[in-house]
C-alpha cells in the first residue's frame, strides 16, 4: 500500500505489535504484564521493544507533579517521560528514545504545525485519518529494527481522551495479518465478601473493548491469588475467547517475580504460537535464565535505608527504590527503604534517621522540604552514616558545607533563595534566556571525567562515565576555590561544571548532579548505589558486631 502523502503514513512497514490495554481501573499494572511478557519474548531469542501510549494533553511528563503522575523518568536523548518506560528499560535492558513515548500533546501539536504550513493542501484537518494515520506512524517507526513491538495504551478503556488511539489499533489491526497483531487485556478480578472471584467487571471491560472495535485475543486477571479453573473458564465463556487465553497475573512480592508467574502460566508460550513465532523461538532448555538466577538469588541478611524526600509516594522516586534493589541482587542482601518526610525534619530528624544504615538524598523542585535535606546531609555527615546525594541532595550536601564547614550561614541555591550572599548554586548561564518550562532543562545523557585516585573513580573503574541528567542549576563556578583544600572534593566534572562530589574520611558520601538510577538495571546495577549499598553493610556489620560486643560485656559485668 503507498505511503498516505496527507499523513506520510506507510502501513506496508510490517512486524509483530502486541497491543496491551486496561479495564476497570487505572493502576492494575498494564506495564509491568506488558514488560513482563517482552522479558519472556527476549529470553526466547527476539529483539523486542516497546511504546507507551500517555492520552494526556501535555507533550510529555517533564512539567507533571509527581504527586500527581509519580516519578518523571529520563531517557538518555533527553526524554521526559513516564515512568512505565522506566520499567520497560529496566525489564529488556534497552535503551528507548522519546519517539518510544507517543502523547496526545506531541500528536496534536505536530498535526496543527503541518495544517498552520499549508501541508494538507486546503483539506479538512480530522481524528480520522489524520490524528489517527499520526498515532500509527509514530507506533511503526518507534518498532523499526525489533521483531516485536509492544505497545501500551495508558489509562483505562472508556476514557474519553484514549478513544483516537483505540481507533487507530483498530485500524492498525485491520491492516495487518492475523498472525502480526495480538490484543492483551488486563482486568481487575475482585474477591467479594465471601471469597469468590467476580468475572463482572471484566465482562463489562471487555463490552467496552468490543464495542470501540477490538477484539482482545488474550485477558490477564489481575488478582490478589491466582485465577480459580472455574473463573478462568468463565471468563473465558462471557468474553469469547478460549479458555487457554486467561492468564492469571497474581500479587507477588517483587514486580522482578511477574515475569516468572506468568512464565508459570505459559503467556509467553500462547503469545509465541498465536504470533508464528514459536518455530523461531529458541527451545525451552536453551532459553535465557539470567533474570530468574538475579532475581531469585538467596540474600544474607537485610539493611535499611532512609530516603529523604518530600513527595509522600513510592512512585514517585521509583528508580531510586528498583536501584537499591538492583544494588541488593548484585551483594545478596534485601534493601529495605525507610520513607522520610522532609518538611518533618525540622523537629524529629535525629529519630527519623537514627537507626538507619544509610541515607539518599534524592532530586526535586521548589522550597519545600530544602531545609529538612540539608539537615539529613549534616546528619550523614557528622555521624559517619553512609550518604548518597542525586541532583538536589548533591546540591544541598554543597549548601550544608558551605554553611556549616565554610561559615556561610546564610548560603543557600539561587533556585530556592534569590537573595541569599552566598549562591553556591546557581542557574545554568545557558537558562539565563529560557522561559518556556517545558524540556529546557540540561537533559540526557552527559560525560563526566572523573579524577583518578577517588572514590568516583573506584566506583566505575573508569577515568568517565556517561550518566543521564535533569537540572537548571549547577555549583556556582565563584565559589570553586572554596572548596580547594578541603575534605568535600569535586572528583568529576565536565568541563566548569561540577558533577562529583565525595568527602575525604567518611565512611562513603557521594553527590552527583546527575541521576544514576535512570541507568540501573536488574542485570547491571549502578555503580553508585552498589558502592553505597556496599557500604551501608559494612557499616550494619560494623555495628552489629559492636552491640555484641557491648552486649557480651554487659553479661560479663552482670555475672
């Protein structure tokens, strides 16, 4: 078919696509199902990538709240994206682009900018096929070079801003082979009060699906237990599908598990026969076991640590928490993650924090919460505890020195105090003329030359490294022989700007200005947050074994 000279549209550019969409409610966790089964499908010898579908209106997630939307998560080209391609990262260990993230805000906006150059020659702008033929190249380009795309439709079924892209798998599906284009469905299946499943909301999730045009060849029942034989079968007697084509998608204790659950349940194996693929697959016997020996290695023991921010949800610093647990997989120890409020420091901080292994200070925006980081960067500081800061908290660790090493009392970032004498952080000279919010920041993937003979330098085992960056503000270059001569270094930097920081004596306490957990992954964990890790249990073990000293003496004394 030739390519639509209104859209540059191009349906002959063929591959598999698996189309993963959800019912009910928003948060059954379509993407780590959709992750999962790309997990399974690489480990059958494929090249699989992925495409998240956001119906929201803004062109990407950089200027979201993260109370709102969870953590924005980095590409190394500078993406601002959502954090379901954080998770797809980390599950097939690829490295995505922005073109993998397809937004109702991007589609619009390049559409209008076509019809304000006069591009469609005087026709009637329209969803369909414009908007439509829009949302199919951007699927078929961001598939180009895998064997399977998988693609997953934010939001839930029903949801008016979703309706376009439904329409356009539709349409994608009505231009392709049976065998190139496979509908995963993801419902909810409740218990009601006397313990039995409930296949109704997913009947009427399914109606709904049905009714826009598509036809889901496979339904995953999000549960807390397993999906009951008779569920499944009549599930699979409402909604139309054989019975062999209701998975069961249960709670399990870590997201790295799903993928063995509905490996358990043979997803990967129906998914592969109803694609053509399974001739091509690589035997069972002969299929990649890494992911299972990572995330099922026995752990010696457990340590905890405090992260301080000012965001009270787990989503929103979700790469920082998959990277403690990375870190853990690699040294064979559970991380646990002690939640720590900011804005209450100010009166509890000492209790807060006391008892703690180690402490992160993660990145952020805005007031709020400022002066409790720099408080727990004292703390870790003062008191030998282990401490990693990410962008803010390597800025605030630069603030607490100066204020409490250096005599600057009233130092503080320009970003947070415009008036403060001593700007020790100041705005990028490259943002002084910026004025739009949105993807003007000092994005993606940088280089940092990191100095021999250094902590930095014991990490990654290298003179750089290449790390992904969100930031405005930087350590002000006036400032720069202040710290000559004392014990907080500057042990990377790219060109004038400081990256590294470290302080000579301590235990382990590190800051970058970039953020290494957007590049951790299961089978490749960052290298600051294994060194970190590393050292929070020497240092639990330090201090185990000093209890049970003081605790031997103890009995002594009492005898």
């Amino acid at each position: 078919m030739p390519t639509e000279s209104d859209t540059d549209y191009d349906p002959s550019l063929g591959r598999k696509f698996i189309f993963v969409t959800g019912g009910v409610m928003s948060g059954l966790g379509k993407g780590i199902t959709a992750a999962s089964t790309g997990r399974l499908l690489e480990n059958a010898g494929f090249d699989v990538t992925a495409v998240k579908i956001d119906p929201y209106l803004n062109v990407d997630a950089g200027t979201m709240n993260p109370f709102q939307h969870g953590e924005v998560y980095v590409l190394k080209d500078g993406g601002e994206v959502d954090l379901d391609l954080g998770n797809y990262e980390r599950f097939l260990g690829i490295d995505m682009t922005s073109d993998h993230n397809v937004t109702t805000g991007k589609t619009y906006q390049h559409v209008i900018e076509k019809e304000r150059a006069g591009d469609y020659l005087g026709k009637t702008v329209q969803i369909i096929p414009h908007i439509t033929d829009d949302i199919k190249r951007r699927i078929r380009e961001a598939a180009d070079g895998s064997d399977v795309c998988i693609v997953e439709v934010g939001g839930t079924v029903g949801d008016i801003e979703g309706m376009p892209y439904l329409e356009a798998l539709r349409q994608f599906a009505h231009e392709e082979s049976e065998e190139s284009v496979l509908f995963i469905h993801v419902t909810l299946v409740p218990y009601s009060k006397n313990g039995e499943q409930k296949t109704k909301p997913t009947q009427h999730s399914v109606k709904e699906v049905r009714s826009i045009g598509l036809h889901p060849d496979v339904i995953v029942g999000r549960s807390p237990n397993k999906l009951d034989p008779a569920t499944k079968e009549k599930i699979a007697l409402f909604c139309d599908i054989p019975t062999e084509a209701v998975f069961s998608n249960p709670d399990v204790e870590d997201i790295y598990h799903v993928p063995l659950v509905v490996e358990e349940e043979g997803l990967d194996q129906y998914v592969l026969e109803r694609l053509g693929l399974a001739a091509e697959a690589l035997p069972q016997g002969e299929r990649a076991s890494e992911w299972r020996e990572i995330v099922t290695t026995e752990k010696s023991g457990t340590v905890e640590v405090a992260l301080v921010g000012k965001y009270d949800l787990e989503d929103a610093y979700m790469s920082i928490h998959e990277s403690l647990k990375h870190a853990g997989f690699e040294l064979g120890v559970d991380v646990e993650t002690r939640w720590v409020d900011a804005d209450e420091m100010a009166d509890h901080h000492v209790e807060r924090l006391n008892g703690a292994d180690g402490i992160i200070v993660p990145g952020g925006f805005g007031m709020r919460g400022t002066e409790g980081k720099i408080e727990a960067v004292q703390y870790a500081r003062e008191n030998d505890v282990p401490f990693l800061g990410l962008c803010l908290g390597f800025q605030m660790a630069v603030v607490e020195y100066a204020r409490n090493v250096l005599g600057y009392d009233e130092a503080h970032s320009a970003e947070m105090e415009a008036d403060t004498p001593h700007p020790v952080i100041d705005i990028l000279p490259e943002q002084y003329e910026v004025e739009n919010m949105g993807g003007t920041m000092r994005l993606g993937e940088h280089t940092t030359v990191i100095e021999p003979e250094t902590l930095a330098y014991d990490l990654y085992g290298d003179t750089s490294c290449t790390e992904r960056h969100r930031h405005r503000y930087e350590v002000n270059p006036e400032y720069f022989d202040d710290f000559d001569d004392e014990p907080m270094v500057f042990s990377g930097t790219a060109g004038n700007r400081m990256e590294i920081l470290e302080l000579e004596g301590h235990p382990f306490f590190l800051g970058t200005q970039f953020h290494p957990e957007y590049s951790s992954r299961p089978d490749d964990p960052s290298p600051p947050f294994v060194g970190f890790v590393e050292a929070v249990v020497d240092g639990a073990d330090d201090s185990q074994s000093a209890d049970d000293r003081e605790s031997v003496r103890d009995t002594e004394v009492s005898a």
